[in-house]
C-alpha cells in the first residue's frame, strides 16, 4: 500500500494479459443434439411428448401384467424422470376440487396441492428407510402420474355433479379411480422393496390414495 | 444412476447406504469446553456402535440424515405384523406371560419408528373421516369448511399425544434420574403401538349413537391404558416413591385426557 491510499501490484500486470492459445482448441461435440436453438413450440411438444408416454406406460393395462422386472421399456422412459407431469396433474386436481368447493376454495386448493406433493415425498422416504434401492424423484414422478386416474374421476364428478347429486355413482366412481392408481403405482414401487418387507413399503401408497380419494368424495 | 437423483441421501463417499450401517447418533453438546464429566448430552436416540466403513454424519446434521434413522425402520411385516396383534393385550389372556411382555419379548430393545408412525397416521384418517361422518349425519347440510379442519385438527391432537407426550416423558425421566431402558424412542414405540386399539374404537364411532361411542372410546383407553403401564410400572417403581408416584400420575393423567379429548372434541 502506497501513501496516497493507492493499491499497486508488487509485480507488474501485463494488460492486456497475454492470449495464450490452447494447445488443442475445444472439440464441438456434434453428435449430442443442442436443444438450445430449436423452436419453442418444438420444445413444448418434446415436453408434452415425454409427460404423454410416460402417463401411457404408468396408467395402461397392459403395465399390469407384467410379472417381472425385465421390461426394460417401460423402465427406460420411467428413469427419465420428469416433475412436469405431476405438477399439472397435481393443479389440475387441486383447480377442479376448490372449484367444486365454492366459498373455500382457496383451502381446499392450498390443502391437495400440499397433501399430493407432502404424502409422496413421505411415502418415498418411507421407501428409502427401509431400505429400498429406490430414487427420490423418480419414485415422486411415478406417484404423482399415478394420481392421474384420480384427476379423471374428480373431472368426471364434477360434470356429474352440474346435472344430480348420487353418492352411490360419485363412490363407485372414485373407488375404480383409486384401485386403477394404487394397483399401478403398487407395481412400480413393489419391484424395488425386498418381499418380507413389500407389505410396508405398500400400506402407505394405499394410504396416500385413500387419502386423496376422501379428500375427492368430500 | 439412483445416487445422482437422491438429493436428500448425503453420501459423499460413493458407498451404498446399507440399512445394517449404524452411524453414530450422539447429539452432542457443541460447545468445546464443556467439561466430559458433566452429565451427558441429551440423547434422543440412543447411541450407536461406530461402524468403520461410514463416516459419521456431522453431529449438528444427524436430523437431516437419512441414515441416522434408518436403524428404526428395520422391520419387515412379520414383526410388525407381530407387534401390532400383542399390543392390544390379546396375550393377556395366557397368564403365563410377564406383564412387561411387550417391551421385553416383542420390543426387545429393538424399537421401530415405522409402526407408530403409520399408526398415527393411520389413527389421523380414521379419526377425520368418522367424525366427518357423524357431523354429516347429524346435520343436514354438509359444511365443507369444518371437514379439511377437523382432520387438521385430528392432525395435531393425535400426533400431539403420539410424540410430545413421549417427549416431555422422556425429558421428565432424565430430570428426574435417568432410568435404564427408556430412551426417547422406546418411549415413543410404546406410545405408537397404544393407538392401536384406539382405530377399531373409531371405525365403530361411525354408528351415530352416544353409547357407542362411549363405550368403544373407553374400551380402547382401557386397553391403551393398559399397555402402557403394564410395560412401565416395573421400571418407575425402581425409582423413588414420590418421583414414581409423580410419574405414574402423569402418565394416567395423560391417558384420561386423552380419552376425553377423543369423545369430545371430535364425536359430541
């Protein structure tokens, strides 16, 4: 430090610095596809694309009969977890509910919405503690596309209920909504616990579902 | 690749977390000069073997570790299955059993925190919907305003009693002298396991009829009851006459309040 208050390096700086050229200049890698120039509507649709197949292949029959973990289709679009599809399943649920709600809405909405996102990450952690090879957020990804049948039902008593009122058709409804999504989220999560310990590891994907179920009929 | 994914498991070390790791799980005191002689830090969980293949996660951080908890979820179904049927005192029916039967033979030092967990979540729905239920019957027209506030209630009254009534107990034993064997999480285990007969009591409560109603109630405290002082009675007794007076009163105390908070704050 210098009298006048004046900073001076004890060495002298080059400026500007020298340019020194590498060596080997950077490769541009070619081969792996660059999303970042590509049209936004192309985006969008690469998105909506990825939510739709992985909606099929989590919610279709044909998932149901599969007895072993050897498809490794189904495995390959599910690793490549996403938290789009879950998000609009989750508003939409959360919209069509307060909206059937009248004057509470805005609790019913702040209620589902924390519910849905809160009980899948219990029942990952749940998961994970004892002692499954499970992944934190695919394992949310795949529950929160299993509330899709869910969604329907509460989309489908909606419009039921503009025209009349029956508990038995709103219970038969939600009922074969809540066996579609905990029999294909069961499937899912099943092949990543050990066996003497799958009933646990089940119960509270059960329990989520039959919670969100309640929270449709009231 | 799971490890890249499992942003909650702080595993910097590249190993797979093993549910038979036991970490250690002391909380303990942060200041550097406290004296080693001084009582010992508040352990909530108890202490843990070192295992030399993991490092042992931060001390200021055990809370947020997934490991530290992973001892107390290693169960499978037949040992829950086990311990949910003998903690509502079936077995009490073969005298031939000790009364702390439940604590010695099916907890044997190894308590879990999945079951009471789930059974007060479990506890939470049931408790919601059947009172939700009986307003439904009662009235004529369906208020949806008290249906998402009375399950928030039923939220904190039940995990109120499942975990802060273990938490002030255990903080009371440690003031009072320490007693062996009745660390945070056995407490907590045993307190989790009486719920139990407290979900068929309010499955039943659905029937709008006060009788019912009071009579399942106080049959599942009874139980509840029960299974509590069966297991503990032994060890307060260790301790002195006025402090164990004191405790036993607590924890009845705690019991009656509970079962008149069942009745009246959801089923009136």
């Amino acid at each position: 430090m210098s009298m006048d208050g004046q900073v001076r390096a004890t060495h002298p700086i080059q400026f500007p610095p020298p340019f020194n050229p590498l060596p080997h200049p950077p490769q541009i890698d070619t081969q792996t596809p660059t999303t970042l120039d590509e049209s936004i509507p192309e985006t969008i649709l690469r998105d909506l694309h990825s939510v739709s197949s992985k909606l099929r292949v989590v919610l279709l029959p044909s998932n149901f009969h599969q007895t072993s973990y050897e498809d490794n289709q189904t495995l390959k679009i599910l690793k490549d977890w996403d938290l789009w599809g879950p998000l609009l399943i989750c508003l939409g649920l959360s919209i069509v509910l307060s909206i059937d709600a009248g004057q509470n809405g805005a609790l019913v909405f702040s209620a589902v919405f924390m519910l849905i996102w809160l009980g899948a990450g219990i029942v990952t952690l749940n998961a994970q503690l004892l002692g499954g090879s499970i992944s934190f957020f695919q394992s949310v990804c795949v529950l929160g596309y299993c509330v899709f049948p869910l969604f329907l039902s509460a989309v489908i008593l909606l419009i039921i209920h503009t025209f009349f009122e029956s508990i038995i058709l709103d219970l038969i409804v939600v009922v074969v909504a809540f066996v579609w999504s905990t029999r294909a989220s069961v499937v899912f999560i099943g092949q990543f616990i050990s066996e003497e310990r799958k009933t646990l590891a089940v119960y509270p994907v059960f329990f989520f579902y039959v919670f969100l179920s309640w929270m449709i009929l009231i | 690749m799971n490890d890249e994914d499992d942003l909650l498991l702080l595993n910097d070390t590249g190993e797979d977390s093993s549910p038979t790791l036991l970490p250690p799980i002391s909380f303990s005191d942060p200041s550097p000069m406290s004296n080693p002689q001084q009582q010992q830090p508040l352990n909530l969980l108890p202490q843990q073997q070192q295992s030399s293949n993991l490092a042992p996660p931060s001390s200021m951080c055990w809370c947020f570790d997934l490991r530290s908890y992973q001892p107390y979820f290693n169960v499978n179904t037949s040992t829950i299955k086990t311990r949910l049927i003998s903690s509502t005192l079936i077995h009490k029916l073969s005298s031939t059993r000790s009364p702390s039967y439940f604590l010695t033979d099916i907890i044997k030092d190894q308590p879990d925190a999945y079951g009471p967990f789930w059974i007060t979540m479990t506890l939470v729905f049931v408790v919601g919907v059947s009172s939700n239920i009986n307003k439904w019957i009662y009235s004529s027209e369906e208020d949806f305003e008290s249906d998402i506030e009375s399950l928030l209630n039923a939220m904190w009254i039940i995990y109120s009693f499942s975990f802060g009534i273990p938490l002030i107990s255990f903080l009371a034993l440690r003031c009072l002298g320490e007693i062996p064997g009745l660390n945070f999480i056995t407490l907590f285990t045993l307190y989790g396991y009486s719920l139990t007969t407290y979900i068929p009591a309010c499955l039943l409560c659905i029937i709008p009829s006060q009788t019912v109603h009071w009579l399942s109630l106080l049959i599942a405290s009874l139980f509840s009851t029960g299974l509590i002082f069966r297991n503990l009675v032994e060890k307060i007794m260790e301790a002195e006459q006025t402090k164990s007076r004191a405790l036993l009163g607590w924890f009845a105390g705690c019991q009656l309040i509970m079962f008149f908070v069942m009745k009246l704050v959801f089923y009136s």
